[in-house]
C-alpha cells in the first residue's frame, strides 16, 4: 500500500509563493498600459457586471438575499 504523501507536488526549496504584486506597483503598470478601446456593447456588459457586483448582500438564516 502506498503512501499519501507520495502523491503531492513538491515544489523547490528556492520556489516564491505566487502573491498579488503591490498595489503601487499596479497602479503603475496600468498607467503605462496603451488604452484598449472597447464596443459599446462591451462596455455596457462590463457596467452590468460592475453594478451587480456592488449589490448589497445580506445573510438572512440560511441564505443569501441580493438587492
């Protein structure tokens, strides 16, 4: 019989986890970025995903309620 262990992934000792680079450095990066222009379709879609996203939620017993 085999051990479970045997199975994992090992990952070099030299290895960094993989983490959000720092807000500055982002911000950065995204201002040096050309703009991407976009269809107003896309744009649309991307403002329905925005606000639906900003919905409020609440937790009421056992599930979850969107306004």
């Amino acid at each position: 019989m085999s051990d479970i262990s045997d199975t994992k992934v090992k990952q070099p000792l030299h290895a960094k986890p993989v983490g959000k680079p720092p807000l500055d450095r982002r911000i950065a990066e995204l201002r040096d970025r050309a703009p991407v222009y976009i269809s107003h379709g896309d744009a649309l879609l991307l403002i329905g995903n925005a606000s639906a996203s900003l919905r409020e939620q609440r937790l009421t017993d056992q599930q979850i309620e969107l306004d």
